[in-house]
C-alpha cells in the first residue's frame, strides 16, 4: 500500500517539473513590449499589441494542455497502483496535482524573464522588454486535478476489482471456478 501512495506523490512532482520545461519550450519566445507614458504613468505592454496578447493568452492556454495531459497520465499510473486501495489513492492523486501544479508553474516561470510590470520603475519610457511566462487567474490550475481524477475515474470503472462480498477487495480473479461434475444436492 506505501507504493500505492508515493508513486502518485513523486510521479506529480517529476511530471509537474517537465510539464514546466514542455509549457516554457512551447511557449517561448517570449514577446518583446515597450514601457508607454500613459495617463496612470509608465507602463509596459507588448509591442506590437495584438500579437502580444494573444502570446500572453497562449502562455495559459498552452499550461492548461500541457498539464490536463500529463495529469491523464499521473491519474491512469495512480489508479492501476492504487486499484486495491480506492481511496487512499485518490488521495495521493490529489496530492500529487497539488505538487505538479506547484512544480510546473515553478519552472515554467523560472526560465521567463522577469515580470516587466515590475521592472518599469528602472527603466524609462520607450525602454524594449521582454515579456513574461505567467498564468492567468486561478482556474488553469484545475486542469492537474480536473485531468487525474477523470483518468483515474475511467480506470477505476474500465478495470473494476472484484470485492470479496464483505466489503474488502479480494485478489482473486473476477471468474468463478470450474463447475464440478458431480450432480447437485437434492432439495
């Protein structure tokens, strides 16, 4: 059973980690910007504007791919690990999403440059920057857990386990022994 709980715990870790690297490859290069003078101060946008959005919104699109598939994956191996023991498992799924999730957004983020929102104080109006790998809001994050626990639910119905009837699962196959030759019991 302590395989059954780590393996998912240590799988999220390492797969939330290239899921970093494969979200910040996939994304990259980032787009340039300029700082603007504008009516609230100096401020940093992408430059040209159109194509700069649309590279900030693929940052999240593609971290939302990139880990709704590699938590497939985390949910399918922590469910076959896991088909005896149900619910811990699903527990240590869970935990290994919350790991990935962190993991992920860590390296991803950790080969972007700075944010230049906070760079614009020493920099003047004009100045060319790089943009920066981020996700926007929360709800991305829900495709590590949202993917595992889809996996693992189809896992868990495609391959039941058979129970014992006492509420235990039972190791023994799902087919009953061969019938006997003898004749039934009268009565």
């Amino acid at each position: 059973m302590t395989r059954a709980l780590t393996l998912p715990v240590v799988l999220g870790a390492l797969l939330g980690a290239a899921g970093g690297w494969l979200w910040w490859t996939w994304w990259s290069p980032a787009p340039d910007g300029k700082i603007f003078d504008t009516p609230a101060g100096p401020t940093w946008y992408p430059s040209p504007f159109d194509q700069g959005i649309t590279s900030d919104f693929g940052g999240t699109a593609t971290y939302v791919v990139v880990a709704f598939g590699l938590a497939a994956l985390l949910g399918l191996v922590g469910g076959w690990v896991a088909r005896h023991h149900a619910v811990p498992g699903v527990l240590a799924v869970l935990v290994g999403t919350g790991l990935a999730a962190a993991a992920m957004t860590w390296v991803g983020e950790s080969f972007s440059a700075p944010d230049p929102a906070t760079l614009v104080a020493s920099h003047q109006v004009g100045d060319v920057l790089p943009g920066h790998l981020h996700v926007a809001g929360w709800t991305p994050y829900l495709a590590w857990p949202v993917g595992a626990m889809l996996a693992y639910l189809v896992l868990m119905v495609s391959f039941p386990v058979p129970s014992s009837g006492d509420g235990r699962v039972s190791d023994a196959g799902a087919r009953p022994g061969q019938p006997s030759a003898a004749p039934a019991p009268p009565g």
